[in-house]
C-alpha cells in the first residue's frame, strides 16, 4: 500500500534526521494513521526507494530496525507484513519523549551497561569480515568530518557494528531497536555543553571510536570494554555538568 500522493521526485533530505529514521517513521506513520494494518504487506523496497528518495541500503536498515522492533515480518521471497501489536511486550522507548537532557542521560545509562559489555564480548568473538565492517564505517565518518556533512547515520552504524561483531542476535536488535537515539546529539547540541566547536568535538567522538575499534581488533576485551565505557562516560558527564549549571541558575533566580 502505497499513501494517496507519492512525489515525482524525491523530497530534499534535512541533514540533522537519520535517512534510516525516516523510513522507520514513514512505516510507523502509515500503521498509525490506519493505512497499514496488521496483515498488510509493505511496499517494496523499489516503492519506498522511490517514495522517500532514499538508496536501498537505508531501505534494508529500516525494515531490519522494523523487524527488531517487532513491528513487521519479513517472509522470503514475498515481501514485508504489519505485525499483531504485541500487548505482552512492555518494554517500550518512544523516540518523542527523549527531549530533555534527563531523558538522554537515562538512555546513556542503558547504553553504558550494555554497550560496554558488547564491545567485550566483540573483542573475543569478532571476524575478519567485522573488522572490516568497523574500519570501513570509521574511513566514511572521517570522510564525512572533512567534507562537513552530517555524521549521525555512520555514528549509529559504528555502534550496531560493534553488536553485530559480538554474534549475539539480542544485542543487534537491541541496538537496531534504539536506532538514533543512541547519537545523543539527535536529540541536544551535545557540542555546546562542552564549550566546543561541532568540528572539535565530532573528531574527538572519531578518536575514541578509534580507540575501541583498535581494543576490539586486537582482541583485548578489557580495553575494549574501557574504552566503550570512557566514551560513553564523557557524553554524560557533559550532560550532567550542563544539567547542575542549568539547575544552579533556576535556584539563584
């Protein structure tokens, strides 16, 4: 099923939303307005290519973060359908409601137990064909950082490859089931808490994924594991500095 309207050329992209994102809401839109219902099968991949301007590599990625979520199924060979609602499944993060540096701090909290336990457990287990997905996505956020263009999509991707290197399916969804609201600056200017350039702070963010993409390589779970947690770890302390200051001046006010 396809909406009422569908463009003749594909929309301009804005730079701050992740292409992947967009397809995930645009599914989530249509269940939710009621023009997909559970049963339906989802457009093609060539459809939703050509309805939201997007290759068919952020299609795959959207429908696998769809499949994680428990919203579609996808059968072989046929094609893509809307799932039951699952009112069993409890556990729940609505994208909408991290809006206030708390929210993501909670995220970040989540995320240190789990990510760091990953990049351990990547470090013991990674393949040949891990370690190239890991420096391939660290050349196109480097790339990306010379070039200023926007950098969340491969942010997010260095992190789901990291899950995926541990050869544990719970850890992939996990991820894929979080998408973009891994990247804190999704949400806030994470840059300005720390009084720093966009461009300063993005290429300390690429030398700590560097740090750990090396630990993983070389097969050291304890740095790797170290260096997943430092990295995180900074992004709160930064959050939660910015949180006091904020507080501070609501007191004295």
């Amino acid at each position: 099923m396809l909406p009422p309207s569908t463009p003749s050329a594909p929309p301009r992209r804005r730079r701050s939303r992740s292409l992947t994102q967009e397809v995930v809401d645009g599914v989530l839109a249509q269940i939710k307005a009621g023009e997909l219902k559970a049963g339906d099968r989802l457009p093609t991949e060539s459809e939703l290519m050509h309805l939201l301007g997007v290759s068919r590599t952020v299609v795959r990625e959207g429908i696998s973060r769809l499949q994680a979520a428990g919203v579609v199924e996808t059968r072989h060979g046929i094609g893509s359908f809307v799932l039951e609602p699952d009112l069993r499944a409890n556990f729940h993060i609505d994208p909408n409601d991290i809006v206030t540096i708390h929210d993501v701090l909670d995220v970040l909290q989540l995320r240190q137990s789990m990510e760091s336990a990953a990049a351990g457990i990547a470090a013991l287990k990674r393949t040949q064909h891990d370690i190239d997905a890991l420096n391939t996505v660290l050349e196109e956020f480097q790339q990306l950082l010379e070039s200023s263009k926007e950098t969340v999509d491969a942010d997010f991707r260095f992190h789901l490859a990291i899950a995926q290197a541990t050869g544990n399916r719970y850890f992939v969804e996990f991820m894929s089931y979080l998408g973009q609201m891994v990247i804190p600056r999704t949400r806030i200017n994470t840059a300005s808490l720390g009084k720093e350039t966009q461009a300063r702070y993005l290429r300390r963010v690429h030398n700590e994924h560097q740090e750990i993409a090396s630990a993983i390589i070389d097969q050291n779970p304890l740095l790797a594991s170290q260096a997943m947690e430092r990295h995180l770890s900074k992004s709160a302390e930064r959050l939660r500095a910015s949180l006091e200051t904020k507080e501070t001046a609501t007191q004295d006010a």
